[in-house]
C-alpha cells in the first residue's frame, strides 16, 4: 500500500500535564475546555478522564463512551466530566484532539514529503493519505465525534486542516480560488464518505489512495 506507513496501532499516549506536545504553536487544536493554563489537579483530572475514555472505546467501541461510563472509569462524578468536556461530543472530541495534535505536528514540522521540504503538492498528497489513513483507523471515534453543522467546521483542527491545505494550493496555483477548493478536496476525507465507500461499498484502500491522488492532479494542473 503507499503511505501505508502512516498507520498506527494505537493513539499515542495521552501526556502528563507538565509534558510539552512538541506542537508547533501556530494552529493551536486543542478545544476551549482544554485551557492552556489549567490547575494541577485539573490538568491531571482531565487526562484521567481521557485515559479512561481511551480505555472504553479500546473495549467497547465508540459506543461505550457515555458520560457516565468515563465517570464510573475514571472514578469521579459525573458532573465533572460535563464541567470537563460539556457534553459527549465534547469528550470524544477532546480524544480527537489529542490524536490530532500528532498529526499537525507531522504536516507543519515533521519530514518530507508530509512535512516542509518537499515540493507543495508532494506535500498535498501525502497530507492526504495520512488523514485518509488516519481518520480510517479512528473511523468510528471520527462518526461518533462529528459535531452538529454549526461546531463542524468552526472547530480549531478542522480550521487547521483548512488552512494547510489552502496555503499549500495557493503556492501550486496561486491564481485560484484556494480557500473554496481546500474545501473540496478535504470533502475527499470526509469521515462519513470514507465509511461510506469502504464499509458500505467495499472500496479497498488502495483505491482511496489512487483516488486522492488523482484528485490532487486534477486539482492542481500537475501530473501524477
């Protein structure tokens, strides 16, 4: 497979709250419950409740994580998860988000051709095939975490995502409309479209990889 390399077994470890992500600050992921500058004690609750949560989807799938089963595992009440995280999207957004935050750090900071040094749209199509992949074996973390259409595309990764693309595309054809075709071909990476076409229709990787490519070809004037 190409790219396949971007798989991984697990989400990475959660950190402790004095350790530094390594996230280059300029796209900032993380949700407005996870402010910068947390007590201890908070700090230290809140990555207990996402460890928790991690735990229950590793066991039960998305589907086990209610806000009181976090509550029960990680052995606080429930009104602290919702204090925490507001809601259930919240929380499996903030699981997201920390995920997420390895993948920004890859695509701003990381080696090329998903990280600065390779030519732009070397690097669009390897941005896309680690999303592709990624969003893939967090499939159903990423259906269940889908916000309503008014949180969708304000929520800080989805911008972050938005703006990379755009910056990159207006390097490759700065005369386009960048902002409206970032938009369409992270349409491509659509979580619901990728458990469409792979569970419902059956589509190997293989060919969402082909796929990307090509409509990064078209997208862009260049060849594959």
């Amino acid at each position: 497979m190409l790219y396949a390399g971007f798989m991984s077994a697990a989400l990475p470890p959660f950190p402790q709250p004095e350790e530094s992500l390594g996230t280059p600050p300029v796209l900032d992921v993380g949700t407005a419950s996870a402010e910068p500058c947390l007590r201890a004690d908070a700090a230290r609750n809140r990555a207990r409740l996402l460890e928790a949560a991690s735990r229950l989807i590793a066991e039960h799938g998305a589907a086990g994580v209610t806000m009181e089963a976090v509550a029960a595992a990680a052995g606080v009440g429930k009104g602290t998860v919702f204090r925490r995280f507001g809601d259930r999207t919240g929380l499996l957004l903030a699981l997201l988000d920390h995920s997420a935050r390895t993948l920004q750090a890859d695509f701003m900071g990381g080696p090329p051709p998903l990280g600065p040094g390779a030519p732009p749209v070397d690097r669009l199509r390897a941005f896309g095939l680690a999303v592709l992949y990624r969003y893939v074996e967090q499939l159903d973390l990423q259906l269940a975490a889908q916000p309503e259409a008014s949180r969708r595309f304000a929520h800080p990764f989805q911008q972050a995502l938005q703006t990379h693309v755009t910056m990159l595309l207006r390097q490759i054809r700065p005369g386009a409309d960048c902002e409206l075709l970032a938009h369409t071909l992270l349409a491509f990476l659509d979580p619901a479209l990728i458990s469409h076409l792979t569970r419902q229709r059956g589509m190997p990787m293989e060919r969402l990889e082909k796929g990307w490519v090509d409509l990064v070809a078209r997208a862009t004037g260049t060849e594959v």
